[in-house]
C-alpha cells in the first residue's frame, strides 16, 4: 500500500496549510530521530513506546506534519470524516491514477462496492481450494532439503504473486511477463528513486496494454470467469460500470495492495517461527494456533507501519488543533503496541487471544478489502510449511533482521530446513 512516511519529503511537496500559525512552542519530538537511520529502521518500537507515552498526537517541525503514534489517536483519525485520503501527491495516485486508496465520497464507495464484488468473501474457498493450496505446495515443494536457501526470495515473494495472478485472471502463460512488471512497480512505491521511478513507469508502459488487450480479449468472447477480472468484467456488461480504464487501474493497484503487502507478513511470520524456541513444535498440525500466532504476528510485527491521512477542514485530535489541509502519518503499528490496549505489549505471545482493536489492516471505510483472503494464505502457509518441514531454522550466519518501517520485513532470510520423511524418501 502507500504507505505515510518514508522520507522527510514524503508529503511529495504537498503545502501543509496553516502550520505555520500554530507551530508548538515545545521541542519537536522527532528533533533527534533518524528515521531514515539503521537503529531506527531495525527497532522503531522504542521510539514508538516513548512517543505513545509522551506524546502520542503531535506536530512535527522537522517533517512538516502531524503524526498519531497511540491507539486512541490513530483510530481518531482513521475513522473521522475530517480526514481524508484525497492527494493528488500520493505515489500510488501517480502510478496509477484515482483507486480507491486515494479517493473518498461516491466514487469510493462506488468503486469500493465493485473491487468488493470482485474480490467476493464468499469465493474465498474455491480460491483456497483451487488457487491458494496448490499453489502453496507447488512452491514449498520447490524448497530445498537441508540446504541454505533464501527463503524471501524463493518462497515468500513468490507465493502471492502467483496466488493473486491467478486469483486476478492473468493466465499461466503470462506468469512470466507479470511477474517481471511487478517487481519495478513495487520497488517504485517502495522507496521511490529517480532510477526505481523511472523503471516503475516503464513497467506500467508495459502492464496497461497488456491489460487493455486482455481485457478487450476476454469482452469479444463474453468470457467472464470467478477470477477478478472476470467479476470486474462481468459488472461492466451488466451495469456499465466500472470503466474499462477503472478495471486496469484496480487490478494494477492490487499489484503493491495484494501482493508487497502478503509476502512480508509471511516473511515476518517465517522469521518468529524461526526465532521463537519450540513454537514450531506447538503450532504443528493445530489450525486454530496456527490462526492465532498469525493474528499476533500481525500485531507484533505488521508488514506496514504507517498511513497517510489529510485534514479535509479544521479539526483537532487528542485537543491538538489540526488545520485544513495538513498531512498526518498515522503509526498503524506503533498502535498495536500501545500498553493502553495490550498488556506486555513488546512480548510475542502466539497464544494472545485475538482482538479487533489491532488495526495493522486499517480502520474506517478505508480498511483494508483483502484482509479475509490474505489471512487464509497466510495460515495455509505456515500450516504446509510446518506440515513439510521437521525443523526450519536461520542459517548459520549473521541473524536475518526484520527491518524498515513504511514496510518491514526481512530483505534476505537464509533458512536451513529438513522435510518429513515421505513415502517415496523413506
Ligand atoms: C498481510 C497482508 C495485507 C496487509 C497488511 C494490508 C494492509 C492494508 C491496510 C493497512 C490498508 C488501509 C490503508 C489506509 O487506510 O490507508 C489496506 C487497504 C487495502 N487493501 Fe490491504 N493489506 C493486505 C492484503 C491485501 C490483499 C490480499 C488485498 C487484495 C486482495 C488488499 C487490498 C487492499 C485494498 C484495495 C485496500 C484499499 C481499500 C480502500 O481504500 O477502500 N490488501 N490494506
């Protein structure tokens, strides 16, 4: 997703209105952190803790903007209706034109209710049974025996990207093109460089026609399948509705949204799995632990740490005065370790009892529509993983490091794992 903040400039240029008139006299709470620095990047969490307590809504000088670290100030903002997601700044809104992510009023809803449609809750199991197992196994049975092997790139980058390719309607046969227009695509919302910029547009010079083709393909021959597209094409014969051109942007946006977001929180997943002493042991062949422990690593250590929200008027949050038009990163992460809400909030406890008031997939009419679906990928996983593999443990090594915070995960995780005696290997 478009994530908040990245870099002092991440409000892309956007003027932040009015600021100036009501700068705090205080000390900016983020005069002496380096978000950009490797302390920061690797372990933010004690930043966060002291910002919760201190001051958990605040202005910041430095960054030219408001930010919401405790659970009582994000949900603030993520649910008002005087803020809104509306920037014409935003790099997911320049990659791809008006999504949902960046649009509110009618045409939100309007396209929400269409993307909903298409990515049906109710077609979840034949995704699963079709789409999402085999694909897993194929993908696991691809790991090596007993030898190192770097498992975000072989195994936790791939899975969603075949997955969603499937579950979107590209055929098998264009895996190839897909998944090389998808790497420069996300690498671009990722962390924007001039170079990662200008591969990110050429990548999309190549995805639109191709979806414009495919799209046109699929209308000549009335064929509308249970894939997204097929749904999308489908609600267009019969309402007219979205635009074809709305159809090659939501199935682009699904490109960063389904796919750079379900691979992380597998990696991150793999990783407690791997630092977390006889977790394995406990979770193995038991579906609701396995549930759970997704569900904490998805508090603990959620692939997307912040947001960004404008105040659509003047308003205030926690009685700090925000005025119209000024930018707040909102700490979605820093949240779900907020002490208010959870007790022993830096502990990793698998067997946490679930609750609703983790918001690591939003809050409010954005709230994340994919949250269903990448969650029963992201349990079948772990479940074919533990069921394949007696033990999977870091190679030997310098430790893998869960790092950044816009994203977070591991860039590279080399896993040594030894496979259950099969039939055909006894
Ligand atoms: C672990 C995986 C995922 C995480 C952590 C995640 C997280 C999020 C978050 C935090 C938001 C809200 C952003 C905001 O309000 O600014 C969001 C929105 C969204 N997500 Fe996800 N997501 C995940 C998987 C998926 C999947 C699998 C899909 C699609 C199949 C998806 C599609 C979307 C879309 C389209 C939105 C925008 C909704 C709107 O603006 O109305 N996400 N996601």
């Amino acid at each position: 997703m478009d994530g908040g903040l990245r870099a002092p400039e991440l409000c892309g240029g956007e003027t932040v209105t009015g600021v100036a008139q009501i700068k705090e006299a205080v000390s900016d709470p983020l005069a002496e952190v380096d978000f950009l620095g490797r302390a920061f990047q690797d372990d933010p969490y004690p930043v966060y803790a002291k910002l919760i307590k201190e001051t958990p809504f605040f202005y910041s000088d430095r960054y030219r903007q408001y930010f919401a670290f405790s659970a009582e100030a994000v949900r603030a903002v993520m649910v008002s209706k005087d803020f809104t997601v509306e920037s014409p700044f935003r790099a997911s809104r320049i990659m791809f034109g008006p999504t949902v992510v960046d649009l509110d009023g009618e045409n939100h809803r309007r396209l929400r209710i269409a993307l909903s449609e298409a990515i049906n809750v109710g077609k979840n199991q034949q995704y699963r049974e079709e789409i999402i197992l085999p694909t897993i196994r194929e993908r696991v049975a691809d790991l090596k025996d007993g030898e190192a092997q770097n498992w975000v790139s072989d195994f936790c980058d791939l899975v969603p990207l075949q997955v969603m390719s499937r579950i979107i309607g590209i055929p098998d046969s264009d895996f190839d093109f897909f998944k090389r227009v998808c790497a420069p695509i996300i690498s671009y919302l990722d962390f924007a460089t001039p170079e990662t910029k200008a591969a990110g547009i050429a990548a999309m010079g190549e995805l639109v026609p191709y979806l414009d083709d495919l799209l046109a393909g699929l209308v000549e021959v009335g064929s509308f399948d249970s894939s997204i597209i097929g749904s999308y094409l489908r609600q267009q014969h019969e309402n007219g509705q979205p635009s074809m051109v709305e159809i090659t942007r939501h199935v682009s946006l699904l490109i960063p949204a389904a796919i750079d977001t379900t691979n992380r929180l597998i990696a991150n997943c793999i990783w407690l799995l791997c630092d977390t002493p006889d977790l394995q042991k406990k979770l193995r062949g038991d579906t609701a632990a396995i549930s759970n422990f997704v569900t904490e690593v998805m508090r603990y250590e959620p692939p997307i740490h912040t947001t960004l929200r404008l105040a659509a008027k003047a308003t205030e949050v926690l009685g700090v005065p925000v005025p119209a038009g000024a930018a707040v990163t909102v700490n979605l992460a820093a949240a779900a370790r907020d002490p208010a809400l959870f007790d022993g909030p830096d502990n990793f406890d698998s067997e946490r009892p679930p609750s609703n008031r983790v918001l690591s997939f939003g809050a409010g009419k954005h709230q994340c529509v994919g949250k269903n679906l990448a969650t029963i990928e992201i349990c079948d996983c772990v479940e074919v993983l533990l069921d394949t593999f007696a033990d999977i443990a870091f190679a030997p090594g310098p430790k893998p490091q869960i790092t950044g915070t816009a994203f977070r995960s591991p860039v590279v995780m080399p896993i040594i794992a030894h496979k259950f005696p099969t039939e055909e290997t006894l």
